[in-house]
C-alpha cells in the first residue's frame, strides 16, 4: 500500500506550483504550507490515482469520514472535488453520505449555488448525479426550496431507475416531516411510480 501512496504522493508534487502555493498559503493566514494544485487539477489527480488504483471500500469510507469531519471548511471550489467522489466507484452507501451531507451542506451554506450544481446534476447523464439533485435537500428542513423539490422530482419522475424511484421517494418522506400536507397533495396528484410513492407516505402512514 505505501508503494501505491507514493505513486500520488510523486504525482501531487509533480504538480506543485510555488507562486499559487504561496496565495493559497496567505489566504489561509499562513497556517498551513501548500502545494499549489488547485481544485480542479487535483480532482483530476485523484480521478486518474483511484481509476489506476481502486481502494477497499474502507479507504473510502475513511476518506468521507475526513470529508465530513471538516466539512465546516470546504468551500464552494470543493464542489467538483465532491462531484468527483460521487461519480468514483458510486454505490448509495458513499453517494447518499455525500449527497445530503457534504454536496448538501454546501449549497445550504451558499443556496446562490443551488440553481447551477442542481441543474447541472439534474439534467446528467450519470444517475448518480441525478440522485444527488434528488438528495442534497434531504435535511434542509424549513429551508426546503419545495418548487425545486418537485420540479426536479418530476424530471425523473417516470426513470426506471430504483435508485432514483427510491430518492424520489425519500426526499418526500423527509420533506413530509414539514409539510406533510403538501407532500400527500404531490403524490396525490402526480404520475409517480409506485415505489416513489409507497416511500414518500411511510412517514405520514405509520
């Protein structure tokens, strides 16, 4: 495992740029050295070391465990970071996690960010993606964007996905926990699969 690391590590300071280093250092109040690899280039960095070199799924547990654990710091220029772990060896048990805790917990601190990264993810071609426009409201509470919720709700709302029908169903489950009548009149009115439905009233039905 160290000689697989070290691959990265030779990579990550391949890419090293002083100048930008050195801005990145003085943003954060020369509290931290740097590389000076910004966003983007890193995402790509990592892409290609876990495409070459798949973890166990621990390493990535580990890693979403960091993620979240100082997910008080990342700022909106760690969004296509995130994306990138959402489209790596995506699976609902680190999809979701990142979906309404990480993705999530950014667009709630910047909600002028919802409409673009929500759009972006919504129209996809990867469903995770998708399920992540789906997800990323799950505990916004009160703060619920609800014509957002069911309009991005209906664009999928005819998927054959299960994943999808089973996000569908959930973001309403939760959201039926604030606006329990709301969501009954969605569901009510609007050609949902069934298994969106049967997920959307369990809360109100037990």
């Amino acid at each position: 495992m160290n000689d697989t690391l070290n691959v990265l590590i030779q990579r990550l300071e391949a890419s090293k740029d002083p100048i930008t280093a050195k801005a990145m250092s003085a943003y954060m109040r020369d509290q931290f050295p740097f590389l000076g690899i910004k966003t983007p280039l890193r995402s790509e960095i990592i892409k290609e070391f876990l495409a070459l070199h798949p973890p166990e799924r621990e390493y990535q547990y580990t890693a979403l465990d960091i993620l979240l654990k100082i997910r008080r710091k990342l700022e909106p220029q760690d969004l296509p970071l995130i994306e990138g772990f959402i489209t790596s060896r995506s699976w609902w048990d680190t999809v979701d996690l990142l979906a309404s805790n990480a993705a999530g917990f950014l667009l709630h601190k910047f909600p002028q960010l919802q409409a673009e990264y929500g759009e972006k993810w919504l129209q996809s071609d990867n469903m995770w993606l998708n399920r992540t426009a789906l997800l990323f409201q799950l505990h916004y509470k009160q703060d619920t964007n609800e014509a957002l919720l069911y309009r991005y709700i209906l664009t999928h709302a005819e998927s054959p996905e299960f994943f999808i029908q089973k996000a569908i169903g959930w973001a309403l489950r939760e959201y039926s926990k604030i606006n329990p009548a709301s969501v009954k009149n969605f569901i009510e009115k609007e050609n949902l699969k069934p298994l969106s439905k049967r997920e959307g009233l369990k809360w109100m039905n037990k």
